[in-house]
C-alpha cells in the first residue's frame, strides 16, 4: 500500500497492560499516538494507530510518505520499550480468524509475532 505522512497525537504515557486497560479504557484514546492512514489495493483505506505507553519515549516512523510499501517492510518502531497498536479496517473488508474473534469475546490478549494469520481479505466493502 501507500501510506500517507502519520500525525502525531500527544498525549500522557500510561500504561497499557491488560490489567490496567480493564480499568481504564480511555487509556487507548489518551496516551501518546500516531495515527497512518495506508491506501491498499486488496483492503482498501486501513489506518494503522500506534500507541506509546509507559516507557516508551517516542515512536520512530521509518517510511517515507507516499511511496509504496510491501507487507512486512518495517514502518517504524517504539523508541525503548513495546506498547500497543491498532489497525482498523474499513467495514467488510476483512474476516478475522476465529481464535481471535473467540479470544477477543472473552476480553483476553493474544500476542501477534510476525508473520501470524490473523485474518482473510474480503473482497471489497460491505453493502
């Protein structure tokens, strides 16, 4: 796909363990951002949202906007530290897998490594 330039939207950085997230889901809407939108062929506009936490200083963006990306190029990093992302999808364009879906329903959290099959590509928006 084709990202466009990401915005940065500043905020405190608190904690995004899954204990603290029950607690307090404003956590995703506060703590520092960066939100990429990425125009694909295959799942059409997805936005790519980045989340820095505690000890995460800064998000590192490493593409250059505009310019054509493959799937598993690196796009960027979270400086000293992990922390959480979110990648939404436009409605109908993607099934995700069951395990997710299942997991999901019961507020539990599953680590994604590179390369897991998390979902399949539909063909195009929901009517």
């Amino acid at each position: 796909g084709v990202p466009v330039a990401s915005r940065l939207i500043n905020g405190p950085l608190y904690s995004v363990n899954p204990i603290a997230l029950r607690q307090n889901i404003h956590i995703l809407t506060s703590n520092k951002r960066c939100l990429t939108q990425l125009e694909t062929e295959s799942f059409g506009t997805v936005l790519l949202l980045e989340i820095g936490a505690t000890c995460v200083g800064s998000i590192q963006q490493n593409y250059s906007p505009g310019e054509s990306i493959s799937k598993g190029d690196e796009k960027g990093y979270f400086r000293f530290g992990g922390s959480s992302t979110m990648v939404l999808f436009e409605p109908g364009r993607i099934q995700f897998d069951a395990d997710l879906i299942e997991n999901s329903h019961q507020h539990r959290e599953l680590y994604a490594r590179m390369g897991d099959h998390m979902g399949t590509c539909v063909s195009g928006p929901a009517e």
